[in-house]
C-alpha cells in the first residue's frame, strides 16, 4: 500500500507563519519583563556585596568611614574597594556596558545603560576601578564640601537601613542636595543628562536601568528595589527632609 503525505498549501504556510507570528508578539512582552526582572535582582545582589566591602572596610578602620574624594592619595570612592572585593565587574551593574577606551585624562558620564568612568589627572590611573554605573552617596563620610551634615563614623548614622550607601546612577557622586533645592525627576529616564534641571541633586541616583525603578543599597547591607519618586525621600543625610515631594518636569 502506498502512502501519500499530503503538502501545505501556501495559504496554510502564511497561516501557520501568522499564528508564531501572533504567539511571538504575545510572549515577548513577559520574556522581557522576565529578563528586567532578573538583571534588577542580579543588580541588588551586586550592591548588596558593595555595601558589605564597604562595611569591612569601615571594621577595618576603627569605624572611620572614608572620604568620597581624596585629592592628596588622587583617590576616588571605588579604590577602597580594590582590596574587599577583587573583582572590579562587582562596581558595575549587569543592566549596563562598560565603555571600550576613554581619551586620557578625560572622563565620560554614564546613562541607564552605560556606566561612567573617571579618567581626569587627579585621580590615580587603576585600571579597571575607576569606573562604575552606581552613585555613591557623598553625605556618607567627611570632606563633603558641599555639606556639612556628613558622617564621619559609621556610629553617627543613626538610621542605618534609611541612609543609601549607593545605587543605580550615572555619574559617580551626587553634589549639593540641599533641603531648599527643587527635586526634579529627569524627562528622559532613559538618559537623564538630556534637559537636566536637578542637577546638584540626589536625581543623579535616578535612572531608568530597570523600568520603572533603581536599585538603592543602604549602609546596613540591605538592598531594595525603590520607584523613581521614592529616591528623594531617602534619609540622604542629617536633616534632610525626606517629606518634600518630588517633582516632574
């Protein structure tokens, strides 16, 4: 007996092609959410082993919490780090790309998607530790000089799970956040150096890295993930006022 397979029509292949087609679209939205997902917890993990080299570093000098810039050492924040956590990619979150060359004694500011690097004369060249995608928060630690509320040693943090350690940003260091400044969230969450207003603000911690929200990780080792009007009402620093609204423009 001989058997006979039948062959698709064109119209039946354009079907079956429309059907993957409708199914693709349909999952496509979860895959990516799915994805966003994972890399923000991928993030939190990544912060979270930041904040506790932070921590050992801090042990490790009677408490003495470092200065964010040390011009007389030409040292920036993440050179403490160099001996705490060995690996450099740990300062770098896995949403974002790390520039392939910068010009010498230049620097380049990070987006949502890409981290900074820090390359001015004034800072000692270690290759691989002087770029980040995270924001280090300046009020954590003397030599602030752009306020005077600033800490000195781990034991005057009173609020310890309120006060950011650092967290998703593009550049390395907020500067002036003073009480009196309007908090303004960027336009373009997608790159929020375009039309910035808060310059001098706590917005250089806001991104859009993962949708809708930033990874924040805080000077007792925990990290959450906190939306985009919720970063202005952190406990920055000694009197900040965490009650002021945010604003968008």
């Amino acid at each position: 007996m001989l058997f006979f397979q039948k062959a698709f029509s064109l119209i039946e292949l354009l079907v079956i092609i429309s059907i993957l087609a409708a199914l693709s679209a349909l999952l496509m939205p979860s895959l990516k959410k799915t994805q966003e997902v994972a890399l923000r917890v991928a993030c939190k993990n990544t912060t979270s082993s930041t904040s506790q080299a932070w921590n050992l570093y801090v042990e490790d000098h009677n408490y003495k919490i470092f200065r964010y810039l040390d011009r007389k050492n030409r040292s920036i924040w993440t050179a403490y780090f160099k001996d705490y956590l060995q690996d450099p990619n740990l300062l770098i979150c896995p949403s974002t790309v790390v520039p392939d060359t910068i010009p010498n004694n230049k620097y380049l500011m990070g987006s949502a998607k890409m981290a900074w690097v820090e390359n001015r004369n004034y800072i000692k060249p270690i290759k691989d530790w002087n770029r980040s995608s995270y924001t280090y928060n300046i009020n954590v630690g003397p030599g602030n000089p752009y306020n005077s509320a600033s800490y000195e040693y781990l034991s005057d943090i009173a609020n310890t799970s309120s006060t950011p350690l650092l967290g998703d940003g593009w550049w390395r260091a907020p500067a002036r956040m003073h009480n009196s400044l309007t908090r303004y969230i960027p336009q373009n969450l997608d790159d929020p150096t375009k039309g910035l207003r808060g310059e001098n603000s706590a917005d250089r911690f806001i991104t859009n890295r993962h949708g809708n929200m930033t990874v924040l990780t805080y000077v007792d080792g925990h990290s959450a993930s906190v939306y985009l009007e919720e970063v202005f009402a952190q406990n920055w620093y000694k009197g900040y006022d965490r009650k002021k609204p945010a604003e968008r423009f």
